[in-house]
C-alpha cells in the first residue's frame, strides 16, 4: 500500500471504556486522533467503547482499521480484540491471545521463565485469601521485606502497596483483590527501573531504553502522570552490556507473548547487572507525557509518524 492509498484508510481510534484507566484512555486516544490528523489520514474517527451504541457505531463506520487506545479491562485483555476479530476489522497492537497472557501477570511470569527471563521470587493467590499466621511468616521468610502486592490483571499501578511491615500484608491483600481475580506477592528486586518499547510485528526491535528516576517508593500514578523530563533518562544509564541484554530480553518478552504492533516491558536492573522483568504490556500509553512515545521521539521517531506506523503494522499481511 502506497502513502496515497494509506492515507484514505478509515481509521477509528477506540477509547474510554470502564476500566480504572479510562480518563488516561481518553487522552490517549485524543492525542493518537490529533497525531493520525496531522499525518494525514483523511478519515479519523474517535469512538468511546462506553457509549451505549458503540457497537452500531463501529459496524455503521466502514473502518478499515481499528487504532486500540485502551488500558486495563476490556481493552489489554483479549476483550475488544476478540469483538474486532469476530468484525473482521484488522486492528492496532497485539491479539486476543498475546493481550490476555500479557494482562494477567502471573501467566506472563510464566512464559517469561519458559524462555529464559528473570523474573522476581513471588506467589500468586486468590483474591479474598486470609492468610495464617503461619503463611505470613513463611512467606516473609522467603520473600523478605519489603514485598510488593499487585492485582495480577490490572495496570498502571492500580491497587499496588509496597508491603514494609508483616502486619500490612492482610490490607495489601484486601486493596489488590477489591475487583477480583489474582493478587500476586512478589519479592522487592531492588535497582535500576527501566522500560524497553519494543516495535514490530515478526522484525520487531527495542527502541531506546528509558531510565525511570523518582523520588517515590515506586512508579505510582501520581509520578506516572507527571512531566515525563522530571523522571526519563534517555537513553538510561546502563553499561552498554547491560543496555544490549536488556533490549534483547524486551524483544524476547513480546515474542514469547506473541505481541504485534508494540509491547512495553518494564525491568529492574539489579547491581549485578540483571535485569528483572516486572511485566509487558501490550498498549502503553500514548499520551504526550508516556514512555514508548518519549522513547520513540528520542530514537527518531515523531509521534504522528509512530502512530501512522502503528497502523501499517495492524494492516501488514491482512490486506
């Protein structure tokens, strides 16, 4: 497909939804609609996954592509995936299945330690469990403290507590399961926070890694949402060694889940120079101040122009 043809695609970027992340959602997908406009597309559509008729609006578009601009449920899960799969509208980022293992974290850990990539010490358990006080002692004897505690299917740290006392973990628990689900305990690696973007479809390659500096006890929302040039380093400090095996292990990580279009993995790189995954995710943020876009924009690559490369990798070999 040439620039004349692609820029008559009919693009309809998906936003909103339910999910903890819907306002960041919305100005993702603000922002990707502006970058789609000004590279060109002639035909850029916003809809809301909430609005009440939004399934007769996609049907009723005549989309050539669908740009997926949602975080957290329904939209990192498989859910919307599955919905445009069944439409036969090709769609931005990764599938169903690619999207449901990257959401649900312990399963991710597992393909991880299959191919070879560290991952923390950790155990994953129902929401709602009560554990004894036997289970805690064995659980701060293995783990150590501090622990963090994590919804196993949410994202932007929606529902994390860094665990600093024994006596905490019961309301970790509680706080991580409040929708259900998993909640994993996971050691504190401690060291260097990294994110590595990742691009492509079957060639896919790492962009430039970005350190993340805070003075917070973790990458939380409010630091999250801050300007990003208050806490990136790109590229990040890291001996070139180190900088190489920590791409190699990002583009692992969106292999062995099966990610199309872009994955985001994010690491601690630990004193002795290992990096750590933490998770992937398969739609990063796109909103002015987010990682991959930072990180792209360093390595070269304006946001209209990585937003307009995002579609041609939804459009590659199903035309």
């Amino acid at each position: 497909m040439d620039r004349e043809q692609l820029m008559r695609t009919r693009v309809v970027v998906i936003g909103g939804g339910w999910s903890d992340e819907r306002e960041i959602s919305l100005s993702s997908a603000t922002e990707c609609r502006r970058a789609l406009t000004e590279a060109g597309f002639e035909t850029v559509d916003l809809l809301d996954l909430a609005a009440h008729d939004f399934v007769v609006q996609l049907m009723g578009g005549g989309y050539d592509v669908a740009f997926v601009a949602l975080h957290g449920r329904y939209g990192e899960d498989g859910s919307i995936q599955g919905l445009l799969d069944i439409l036969h509208i090709p769609y931005t980022f990764s599938g169903v299945s690619a999207s449901s293992a990257a959401a649900e974290k312990q399963i991710a850990k597992a393909v991880f330690k299959e191919v070879g990539i560290p991952v923390p010490e950790g155990v994953d358990v129902p929401a709602g469990t009560v554990l004894s006080e036997a289970c805690v002692d064995s659980l701060v004897e293995r783990l150590g403290l501090p622990l963090f505690v994590k919804p196993a299917a949410n994202g932007s740290s929606f529902g994390i507590t860094r665990v600093t006392e024994r006596g905490q973990l019961a309301s970790a628990i509680e706080a991580a399961g409040a929708e259900g689900g998993r909640v994993l305990i996971e050691s504190c690696v401690e060291g260097t926070e990294i994110t590595v973007p990742v691009i492509g479809n079957d060639d896919a390659h790492a962009l430039p890694i970005v350190e993340i500096v805070t003075g917070a006890e973790f990458y939380d929302l409010k630091v999250k949402y801050e300007p990003s040039a208050m806490h990136h380093v790109i590229p990040a400090r890291l001996e070139p060694g180190v900088y190489a095996r920590a791409q190699e292990l990002a583009v692992r990580a969106h292999r062995a889940l099966g990610c199309r279009g872009c994955s985001r993995s994010d690491f601690i790189v630990r004193a002795d120079g290992t990096p750590v995954i933490l998770e992937t995710n398969t739609i990063p943020g796109m909103t002015a101040q987010s990682l991959l876009p930072d990180s792209a924009r360093h390595g070269g690559i304006e946001f209209p122009e990585l937003c307009t490369r995002f579609v041609e990798l939804a459009l590659e070999g199903r035309a």
